[in-house]
C-alpha cells in the first residue's frame, strides 16, 4: 500500500483575449445591470453592491497599471504588492498585526510505517516558471502575492453578495450550546430550505482549555455528480459560532462550472450570518502569503481501487496575532505559510475564538437539492460508505490537536454515534472513526462517506414514513425493495431514482424473485 501526497495545477482554460488588470477595473467601472441581465444576479441594486465591493476591496491598490497577471485554473490572479492587498487595506491592520509571529512548532507526525514510506513521493509543487497559455509566468515577483481576481462574471453567478459570500448549508456546524459534542446537523438554511448532513467526529478536550490549532492528512476525492461536497476540519467556538475551515470541495456553482475538488478556506465571524464571512480574499478576513490560495485545484485525486492514494495536509494555528494556515509535506518535513486570519476579527460580536477554539471537527459534508420535489443529496468523501474501507472511502488520518500550551498531541476523539439517525442513513452515509491508540502510525481517523440519495435526512422507515405500500421498504447498505414486483412502480415513484429501482429489480432477481 503506498500513500502519495501532492499538489498540481490542473489544465487552464483561456477567454478569449487577456485582461489585465487596470482594463478589468475600467470594465468593472462601465458596467451596467443590463450588461448582467441573464446571468444570476438579482436586481439592479444587488448588482451595484457587488461593483461596490469590488472597488471597497481594491481601494488600496495604488497603481493599477502596474499590476502582473496570469490565468489559473480558468481564473485571474492578479499579483498584488502584499501592503496594497484587500485585507491588510480594508480592515487598516497595523505594523504590529503584521509582525511576524514565532516559527511554529512542527507537530509531532507518527513515523509512517514502512510500507507507506517505501512507495512515497510526497512533494507540494508550488509555481516556478510555469508560463500560461498567454505565456504570462504564473508566479510573483518578490514583494507581490496572488489574489484570485473578483470579477463581476463570478460574482453574477449569485443572486447577491450574501449568497456570494455564503457557504451552502449556512449555518453548517452551529448549535445553541457550548458542549464538544459532536452531531449530525440537518439544519435548513433561510427560506430555500437548503439543509446539509456533516460525517464528523469532535476533540473531546477533556481539560475544558482552549485549543490552539488542528491539522490532519487529507485523502483527495472528486465524488461523482455532487453539486456541494467537503471534506474538511472546522476550528470553532460557540456564541456565537465562530470558524476557521480548511479543506477540499467540490462546488462547481462557485468555480466557473469546475467539477473537481479544489483546496478552499472559509470563516465565519457570526453564525454564518449575512456578510459574517467568506471564502478566502472574497471579502476582508484572509491575509495572503504563498502561492497555493482558496480555489486552487489539485492535479491528482483518489481513484476507486488503486493503492496510491492522494493527500494534502493542512494545519491552522494560533500564533502571536494570527490564526495561520499552512500547508505540509511530511516527507521530509517541510511547510508553508499559505496565509492568515487576523485573530482581532473574531473579537466581535460577543466571540471568543480570537482566544482559541473550544470545539474541532473533522469529517464532511454534504447540501441538499430539489429533485421533483424531494430532498436529494450527493455523494460524499468518495462516494462509498466508510465499510468500503482503504482504496474506496475517503479519510482523514493523523488528527492532531494543539493543546493551550501550543503542544500538538494527537485528538482525542468523542463518538458521534448517539446523535445518529441510523448507521447508514437509509444507505446514503456513514462514518468510522478509529482512535489514535489503535490507529498504528496512522494514528486518530475518521472514515466516511456515501453515494447520497433522497430522504438522506429523514429519521427511520422512509416507507411507513411516506405510507409506501407494505411491500415497499429501503434496508441495509442499499436502496432496495423487498422482491414484490407488482409494487416496484409505486414505490420507485416515491423513495428511488430510475437506475436505483433497476439495481433494486436486479437483486431482487438475483435472490429468486419471482
């Protein structure tokens, strides 16, 4: 078994003719609500305040001109002198903010064991002199960073800039008290109803202190047909919710219609609130510093049945004034400052998480989307169950927590089994979680996942539930109907999908239905 970790570019994808930066901000000037009309954007006025905040978060650029560009992953990047940047202009962060926290502590990885070891060619490419199809080099010089572009053609696949800002699920991991316990959380988002499922195991923190950081290796999937899927570790404080998120997502609404997983970063000052947060630099929060940023894909992912799986790790940690968010390769060891989260925002509105974090998650998630009226969700992790085991499911390994003393240690995980609707969740989702003592050298994990499907959120027999005929019922790992045939068009109708109700049909010819 070999373990390989790595992250690439994926292939670009050109427009017609470059933009450079100072035309893009003319273009942005000159635009009109009419120009936008057949895309998502609301109204004119939803409109106007996304040009608003276009030129809020650029404001501090001084020459516009002089600004180098190129095209990644279908997307600008403008290279932005790291003063002039939106986050460090807009919130006006100070020399002291900006200081240079003490060298983190490396945390104290496992030793892999030697299968894993001999067959590991783990690197973290970063940019060099790559050029892009407009032969623009796809890096900064010295003293610039790169900051996805906020263009209007991105921003206009939203309705406005709260759906723009907003992760889908809304309030994702939030509950109304302070307790670690971890939860499956089907909570709707507002009035479109959109829910989400998580597949997650918490810290149990049993000193009660704050925590000061969180890392894991995290297995690489694209899952299938899934319209919003994560997986990811949550850095939280409660009243209210307060996060640092860091992880993979498959979201193609938010990328340019792109259907792999890219790496992403979210926050949230409030709840996931209106304008409380954002991915990365799409509003101010995040302090970019490397290269690799939010909405960066990965060049290599996961593939059902092979040995080489691929992984990314991340760590977030306090330091001095900053929550910091690197990325590691552990073979050697070696990290990368990809940015930071200014620990002041999170002193607001009654938050605490500018002291640390009461509460971290590790697992994924799952929104949900109409079908004929039903709820549906898609797949999650790889889109097998968790039983599916090494090579099928997706996982996260080497949970580490750091503890108040800024000492990594590996995280001592609760059982989230007591808030569960069932174990495989009408066949849509599970999770296994294995404790660092037994885990090897692989030490805490958390396995989950599934293929997703309608009812995902609903407790107990979907059949009885719906008053399905009594033949009609959904049991074990899969979808399925007991071998009644001349009640598989009804319950098809109600409960499973065309090719689910082909697959139930088949097995239950298999068993000797006649």
């Amino acid at each position: 078994m070999g373990v390989i970790f790595i992250l690439l570019l994926l292939p670009l994808w050109a427009s017609a003719a470059f933009i450079p930066f100072a035309q893009y901000l003319d273009n942005t000037q000159n635009a009109t609500y009419k120009d936008y009309a057949n895309t998502n954007v609301t109204d004119d006025k939803s409109f106007d305040e996304m040009k608003a905040h276009i030129f809020t978060m650029y404001g501090g650029v001084k020459d516009p001109k002089s600004i180098k560009s190129f095209l990644k992953d279908k997307e600008y990047r403008d290279c932005l002198p790291y003063l002039q940047q939106p986050t460090i202009h807009v919130l006006n962060l100070t020399a002291a903010e900006l200081e240079v926290p003490p060298e983190m502590a490396d945390p104290t990885w496992p030793k892999p064991d030697k299968d894993v070891a001999q067959d590991a060619s783990e690197s973290l490419l970063r940019l060099t002199n790559s050029t892009d199809q407009y032969s623009n080099r796809m890096k900064c010089t010295k003293g610039t960073v790169p900051i996805r572009r906020l263009s209007l053609e991105r921003m206009t696949r939203f309705g406005n800039l709260t759906d723009f800002f907003a992760k889908p699920g809304g309030a994702s991991i939030s509950h109304n008290d302070t307790s670690s316990q971890p939860q499956r959380r089907d909570v709707p988002r507002g009035p479109d109803g959109i829910k989400h499922i998580h597949e997650a195991v918490g810290e149990a923190n049993p000193t009660g202190k704050r925590m000061l950081g969180a890392s894991s290796v995290i297995n690489i999937w694209t899952p299938g047909s899934a319209s919003f899927s994560i997986s990811q570790f949550w850095v939280l404080s409660d009243s209210p919710l307060q996060s640092v998120e860091v992880g993979w997502q498959k979201y193609p609404d938010r990328l340019d219609g792109d259907w792999e997983s890219q790496f992403f970063l979210y926050h949230t000052t409030k709840s996931y609130e209106s304008c409380k947060g954002c991915y990365g630099t799409d509003c101010a929060g995040f302090v970019q510093e490397g290269d690799m940023e939010d909405g960066d894909g990965f060049g290599h992912y996961s593939r059902p049945g092979t040995a080489n799986q691929w992984e990314f790790i991340p760590v977030v940690k306090l330091e001095g004034r900053r929550w910091n968010v690197y990325l590691v390769r552990q073979m050697p060891w070696r990290k990368w400052l990809v940015g930071w989260y200014p620990r002041h925002i999170f002193d607001r509105y009654g938050g605490t998480l500018w002291k640390g974090a009461t509460r971290i998650e590790w697992g994924g998630e799952v929104s949900d989307a109409k079908h004929f009226g039903r709820d549906q969700f898609g797949p999650m992790g790889s889109g097998q169950l968790a039983s599916a085991g090494f090579g099928f499911a997706a996982y996260q390994r080497q949970l580490q927590v750091a503890s108040d003393t800024g000492a990594w240690r590996a995280a001592e995980l609760i059982d989230p089994t007591p808030s569960r609707m069932s174990e495989d969740r009408q066949g849509c989702y599970s999770g296994r979680m294995v404790l660092a003592p037994a885990g090897g050298t692989w030490g805490a994990q958390q396995w989950f996942g599934g293929p997703g499907g309608d009812f995902c959120d609903r407790p107990g027999d979907v059949c009885t539930m719906l008053q399905c005929p009594a033949a009609c019922r959904i049991y074990g790992d899969h979808p399925c109907l007991t071998c009644q045939p001349f009640y598989w068009p009804e319950c098809c109708s109600y409960i499973l999908h065309n090719d689910q109700c082909a697959r139930a049909q088949a097995r239950c010819a298999r068993n000797g239905c006649r």
